[in-house]
C-alpha cells in the first residue's frame, strides 16, 4: 500500500464516517420510517459482517485460501459458541494461527 | 447492540424525569470499558494493515466506529482498491445515521454539542441509552454521554496500546495477527445473530461472499454482499 492510498483510506472513512451520523441528527424520523427500508437496513451489518469474515479469514486477493487464519478462525468459532468474552476471542484466534504457522 | 426502537410516548420531558440512578452509571462504564479494551485488537489490526501508529490512531479519534474501522484497514490488508475499503467502511456505519435519528429528540442538542452527539454516537451509547428508558429522559441522556465518551476515551487509549504493541511485534503472520481481523468481525457479528432467520441472512452472506470471490475484484465480494441483506430485506419475515 502506497503512503498516499493510506492517507486516502484514512481521511475519506473518517470524514464519511462522520457525516452518516451527523447526517441522523438533521433529517426527520419520518425518512427512514418505510418499513421496507428499516428491515434492510438492519440486515447490513450482518451482511457486511459475515462477508468480512469470508474476505479476511479465507481470501487472498482474489483466490480462496485456506491456510493458518482459518485455524484460527476456528477457534475463535469454538470460543464464541462456549461464550468467550471477545478479547479472549481474539487472542485465541491469535495463538492459535500463530501456532499453525509456525509448526505447520 | 440491536437497534431498539421506542414510541413517542416513552419521551418524557426533562422538568418530570428523575434524576440518573447509580445504575445508569454502572451500566455506561462498563460498556465503555470493555468495548474500549476491543481497541487492542483496532491497533494492532491497523499496524498489521500497513498503517502507521499516527495514522492507526487517527482512524479512531475521527472515525470512532468500531466494525467500520476493522473494514476499511482490512479491505486495504486483503488487497482491496481505496475504494472498496472506503465504500465498505461507510456502508457499515449507516446504522449509526438510524441511532442519530433516534437520539435527536432524546438530546435536543444544537451546535457543537450536536457534533459532539453525533461523533460518539454508535451501537453502544445508542444501546445503553435506550435501555435507561425506564429510569427516565435524564438518565437516557446520561447513559448517551457517559457511554459514548468513556468508549472514546477507551477506545483510543487502547488503540495506541495495540499499535504501539503490533509495531514492536513486526511480520503480522508471526504473531497470529492475520488472524486477529476475521476473528473480530466473527466477535463483531455474533451478538447480532439473536435468531435463526438473522443466522440465516449471515450464513447466506458468507457462502455469497465465497462464491463471487474469485469472480470479483478483491474488496468488491463485502459490497456485494449487501444483495443479500436486499433480498431478505425485500419481505417481511
């Protein structure tokens, strides 16, 4: 990544960021009322989520790989059905992937 | 944190709300103590991306929105144009636009204490918030500030630690931190899934996301995504 791509990433999140939640505090409740457009919209996030996981745990680029994240995503999988608070979460994942590796 | 919504009816005006009980400030350092211990995970997660400690900690004293900060330096980590981490990022933050439109008749604020709302106001401060309804307006409004700053607060003290932490450690693989990102959207996603139909909207994006991939531009798959959120959307349940 380029000095000036990171500075770009950064600058335009940060203001875009900001603006949809300044943008809540000007436009009336009755905009986003449509019961169409609420449903969807809570739906986002879990897409967007769930993609992210895909995208960062199992891809490189533009290919499917499974390698020491998916180990680690394991864990994390395994730790969050046993109710793991999220930093223990993360640090199993960690470990684990760190552990895969190295050894593998 | 859901969305939670509430009538007109539970707004009560400030002359007849009592004051904030203890509870309300309980409630509100916890939530911003935990969640700010997540910024660990933000710092090193951004270092690992290949952003500097300056740059990984402007991300959160200026974006302050969790998930969408994990997306836009794992976009970029995972090869991503500028674009797609920018449009991910903001994509994911929408939400907070529903919580302001919640929250504006709640703070009744105007000026820069509007813009201060507005910039602290996410899942958690809009979560604690909503929940003090009970206990009365002064303490929704309470919960709002005192949740929304110690998470600020939080958040950023923590978010140095972690860059600072990853900067000292080096090759991110070494350490397992590769694995730290998509760990922490799975961490990020999980409360979200309250029921099956929201497990199924989740599962269907991910075997989505997996199926466009290689097909797609690297970034592109997490945009694409929102289809699904389109298409379970379009009806009700």
């Amino acid at each position: 990544m380029s000095a000036s791509t990171s500075w770009i990433v950064l600058l335009a999140t940060c203001m875009l960021c900001f603006a949809i939640k300044l943008v809540g505090y000007y436009i009336p409740e009755a905009w986003l009322a449509h019961p169409r457009l609420q449903r969807i919209n809570a739906l986002v996030p879990i897409s967007l989520l769930g993609a992210l996981v895909i995208a960062e745990g199992l891809v490189d680029k533009t290919r499917i790989v499974l390698d020491h994240r998916l180990a680690g995503l394991a864990v994390a999988l395994g730790l969050l059905f046993a109710r793991a608070p999220f930093p223990v979460v993360v640090v199993g994942a960690t470990v684990t992937s760190a552990l895969v590796y190295h050894f593998h | 944190m859901a969305l939670i919504r509430l009538g007109q009816n539970d707004r009560m005006s400030n002359e007849e709300a009592p004051a904030p009980p203890r509870e309300t400030f309980r409630d509100a350092l916890s939530v911003a103590l935990t969640v700010g211990a997540y910024g660990v995970a933000f710092g090193a997660a951004g270092v690992s991306a290949g952003f500097s400690v300056l740059q990984t900690c402007l991300f959160s004293l200026f974006a302050f929105t969790g998930a969408s900060q994990f997306a836009a330096v794992g976009v970029v980590a995972s090869g991503g144009t500028a674009l797609s981490a920018i449009a991910v990022a903001t994509m994911l933050s929408t939400r907070n636009t529903l919580y302001g439109i919640q929250m504006a008749p709640r703070l009744r604020v105007k000026g820069l204490r509007r813009v201060a709302a507005a910039h602290i106001t996410i899942d958690e401060s809009t979560g604690v918030a909503l929940t003090q309804t009970p206990r009365g307006a002064r303490a929704v409004r309470r919960g709002f500030w005192l949740t929304g700053a110690g998470c600020f607060l939080f958040w950023n003290i923590f978010t140095l630690l972690g860059a600072i932490g990853a900067k000292a450690l080096g090759n991110p693989a070494t350490w397992g931190l590769d694995a730290a990102v998509p760990a922490a959207f799975l961490g990020l996603l999980w409360p979200r899934l309250t029921d099956n139909y929201l497990r199924a909207v989740a599962v269907s994006s991910m075997v989505f996301a997996l199926l466009v991939t290689p097909w797609l531009p690297a970034g592109l798959p997490i945009i694409a995504s929102v289809l699904v959120a389109f298409v379970f959307g379009w009806r009700e349940r």
